[in-house]
C-alpha cells in the first residue's frame, strides 16, 4: 500500500468515526433535538456523492471512508426523524 492510500485511509477513519459519539449520544439519549435536520440532509446527499465519485474513481479510500459515513449519518438521521417531538 503507497504513502498516499495511507494517509487518504487514516483521514476517512478519523472524519468518519468523528460520527460515532453523536450516533451513541442520540440512541442513547432518546434525543436529536440539537442535531439540525437541514445540515443532516445536505451532508448525507454530499457523503453520497463522494461515494459515487470514489466508485468512479475507484479510489478505495475514498469509498470506505464515504461507505461507512453514509450508513453513520443515515442512521442518526432516521433517529432525528424518529424522536422528533
């Protein structure tokens, strides 16, 4: 693996495991009330372009990184939909 996949994968892990203390905050909370549901929407439309862009590409980091975000903050928006008040 060259120095440059390397690093593209050790910043998709860190941006994206960025999410996980949200996602655990919101199940465990039973609340996303100060998650804004505009800036959830427009991220996962752009995290979802990003995959499609690294598919084309087919840039493996860029597909990971984008792949497991995806299904992060598709997550923590079904449960903003879901305990909304």
């Amino acid at each position: 693996m060259d120095q440059v996949t390397l690093i593209g994968l050790l910043a998709g892990t860190l941006t994206t495991i960025a999410f996980i203390p949200q996602l655990q905050q919101t199940w465990r909370t039973r609340s996303a009330q100060d998650v804004s549901l505009g800036m959830l929407l427009t991220f996962v439309t752009g995290v979802f372009l990003w995959l499609i862009y690294g598919l084309m590409l087919g840039a493996l980091p860029i597909i990971l990184a984008n792949l497991v975000t995806l299904v992060l903050t598709l997550a923590i928006l079904i449960l903003k939909l879901r305990y909304r008040s």
